[in-house]
C-alpha cells in the first residue's frame, strides 16, 4: 500500500513527482538561514519540483566537543517559525531527546530523527504522538530490514505521517556506502523514502576533530538515487560550503543547486514512466 504522507500543501509519495529537502547543516544566523530558503525556494518554485527547507537547531552528534552546535531550541524554532512564514514553505529540523518534540513540532511541519538515534524507542514513540510528519534516519549500523522497527515505534503511537531516509552504512573506518538495493527494502512498507546524498558522502570523523566529505560525487550519487526509485532527495546546501560551521567538508554549493534540480527532476519524471 502506498501511504499518502501531506506536508503543507504537498503530497508525498511513491510515484509521485520528486521532492527536495534542502537546506544548510546548521542554523547559523536567522538572516543566513532566510537567505538560503529564498533562494532554495526560488528555485524549486522556478522548476516545480516540491520542497522543503531544512536546518538543525542544534547538532548535538559533531565530532569535537568545541564544534559550532547552532542557536539552540527556543531561538532556532523563532528562526525556522520565520521561514515559514515569511518564505512560505514547509520546514523540516531535527530532534534529539523525547522533550524537543512537542515545541519542534508546534513550529515544523517535519521532525527528523537522527540516524545516530533512530533505535531510540521513547524519542520515536514521542515524535508519532506529535503528529507531525516524521522522517526516520537510517543508522548507519543498521541495515535496511531493521528500519522496520523504527517505522513501528512512530507508527505505535497512530501516526502513519513517515517518511524513511537512508543516508549510508558504515563501511570499514572514516567511511560510508550506499546500497541502492536498500531503497527497495524500505520502499516495500508503502512509506516516501529519500536519499541523503550529502550525508553518504561524508567521511566520519575523516579529519580528525571533524568530519571530510565527497562532495564530488553529489550528482552522481543522486542521479542513481532517483533512477533507483528513490521518492525524494535530501541535500545539504550553503552558499560558501569551506566557511559552513557544520559539514563544510560534503554540502552542495548552492550554485549548483538549481542546475541539479532540474537534471533530478527530469529523471524523476522519466523513472517514474517507465514504474
């Protein structure tokens, strides 16, 4: 069964037309994340492919302990609340303890569980009574049979509103894969699945006290993430990806984005005719 998930005005699903989640790591400033999602937003608009913004307001999971986190709850919601209303899209941020959800999800229209957290059954079971949508990371210690079991745990609490996001496995040290066959796994649930094209491309703890990346194999890994079915694509972009303060090492720089965007959205529509 394919499980309608409505965001905002959007409709997400299998074999529906592709969607973007995009967006910089990190809240940095509330005049740099407003820039972005304008820009972001333009974009997409210009394409007609469905979006939405996203942006952490804390990373709680950096590699040193003296990396930039972010603005923290109280302002970074203020900030993603003023995209939403100001740029006019749906917004997508991520939690990481069973008390940031009901004031995340007042604000988002997603919450997002970090893969390094996705077995965490109280902060699941707490994002499905929410009610908002909800995307699900894949741990990189996981395979994609046992995202099963996160989907239940959210799904436990009556909320069917999932989204499932692969982002890599871990493989061998300082080093993520993607096995495309684990798109079809979790698409056999009926739940939209993504592709986090930036996130498998990062090198953990690759250089030392942070995190390197590929960031040269964005389109590659994308285009094959959507020519394998993928339902929508997750990428994190900046305008200045070397001065970022979180995974400057992986993020797509904005100028390709929309060139991307419409290389993405065409093969979607291509896949999509051929399912």
């Amino acid at each position: 069964m394919r499980r309608l998930v409505h965001i905002g005005k959007l409709t997400l699903a299998a074999g529906r037309p592709l969607f973007l989640i995009a967006g910089p790591c990190v809240i940095e400033s509330e005049r740099h994340a407003l820039r972005m999602a304008r820009r972001l937003a333009a974009a997409a608009r210009a394409l007609q492919v469905p979006y939405i913004f996203k942006a952490s307001y804390d990373k709680a999971n950096r590699t040193s302990l003296g990396s930039y986190r972010g603005p923290g709850l109280a302002r970074g919601l203020e900030v993603l609340a003023s995209i939403k209303t100001k740029v006019g899209v749906p917004v997508l941020t991520d939690v990481h303890d069973p008390s940031q959800v009901a004031p995340a999800a007042e604000v988002c229209d997603v919450i997002q569980i970090p893969a390094f957290l996705s077995r965490q059954t109280d902060l699941l079971v707490e994002a499905g009574r929410s009610g908002a949508a909800v995307n699900i990371k894949k741990g990189q210690f996981l395979s994609p049979w046992e995202v099963r079991y996160a989907v239940e745990k959210v799904a436990s609490a009556g909320n069917h509103r999932i989204l499932i996001t692969e982002r890599g496995s871990s493989f061998g040290y300082n080093n993520l894969v993607v096995d495309m066959r684990g798109l079809a796994v979790m698409k056999e649930w009926g739940h939209p699945v993504i592709l986090d094209v930036t996130h498998a491309l990062q090198l953990p703890g690759g250089e030392g006290t942070r995190s390197g990346g590929q960031p040269q194999f964005i389109e590659t890994l994308a285009r094959a993430g959507v020519a394998a079915g993928a339902d929508g694509i997750f990428m994190e972009v900046h305008d200045n990806p070397s001065q970022a303060l979180s995974d400057s090492s992986n993020a797509l720089d904005l100028k390709r984005f929309k060139p991307l965007a419409r290389k993405l959205r065409d093969l979607g529509r291509f896949v999509r005719k051929l399912d």
